[in-house]
C-alpha cells in the first residue's frame, strides 16, 4: 500500500495560495511577513485567500516575529486573530507559545488550542527552538494540539531527520 503525500505551502499572498492549489498542495499555512519569519495576516488577505481557493487554509496566530515568549496583551491579540480566523473561513492555524526558559507554554498553548477549536491546530517550528524536544513533545500532546512543524531542531529537516523519526 502506498501512503499519499500531503504538501503544505507557506504563503503570503493571494496568488501564490492560487499556485499552491494548482500545484497540488493539500493545504496552504498562510502568513503575512515571511521576512519576518511570517506573522498573522492581515483580515483582507485572509478574507480573499478564503474566496480564491478550496484547499485547506491554515493562519499563522504570531503577533509578532522574533522570540516565542508573548505578554499578556500579545496573548490577548493571538486570542482575537484565532476568533477573526475562525470567522473568515479558516480551516486550521498555527501558532507557538514558548516561556522565558524555552519550554512549551503549556497553559497557554492548551487555552489557545481549545479556544480554536473546531479548527485544527498546529504548533510551528517555535518546537525547534525549546530546551528539550521530547519534553515539548509531550507537552504538546498534552496541550492537545493536532500538528506539529519541525525541523528536528536542526536547520533543516534532512539534517534534523533522526530526531524526527524518533519523534515519530
């Protein structure tokens, strides 16, 4: 039996969401700023990205780029950003919520996760930064969420594929 691969495209606009579907992708994670690393998207970028493509849309929640350790009102923004997604037709978003001492923000995470649902969630690659894999990746599955982006904690994931399989 042969296993489908899905393909996921990072994207910041409109016609590259387009590509993305007729290239075959299965979903986009869509981002505004990948300069920076990719932030939440503006309201018109998602609303129109929604209306362009059928494929799955899944919005980057991340106030911000830089650390993974938010302030409360940047936590209240990510909270708002996850309730406009849902609005906008959003089928899923990604976010990561990490604290001072790089470990998951497990709290956060899980009200985050819930507060999402019935999307699905993804944690990003702000996993590839935490102090110990395995530890977030419990952490994680205790938070409930349903993805996980990764690298292995490498700068790629052909470097980080060991880790990756043993997460696996």
């Amino acid at each position: 039996m042969t296993q489908k691969v899905l393909v996921e495209v990072c994207v910041d606009s409109v016609a590259s969401a387009m590509a993305a579907e007729r290239g075959g992708a299965a979903r986009v994670e869509l981002c505004g700023s990948l300069l920076e690393g990719g932030i939440t998207p503006r309201a018109g970028l998602i609303e129109r990205t929604r209306a362009a493509v059928s494929l799955d849309l899944h919005v980057m929640i991340r106030p911000r780029g830089g650390d993974f350790c938010y302030d409360p009102d940047e936590f209240e923004i990510m909270q708002r950003d996850i309730a406009l997604a849902q609005r906008l037709g959003a089928n899923g978003v990604v976010f990561g919520l990490l604290d001072v001492n790089g470990n998951v923000d497990v709290v956060r995470t899980q009200q985050l996760t819930e507060m999402a649902r019935p999307l699905t969630v993804t944690f990003h690659r702000a996993f590839d930064m935490t102090a110990n894999l395995f530890r977030a990746f419990d952490d994680l599955c205790a938070a409930g969420v349903d993805r996980l982006l990764t690298s292995g904690g490498e700068a790629t994931s052909l470097q980080g594929w060991e880790t990756i399989k043993q997460l696996v």
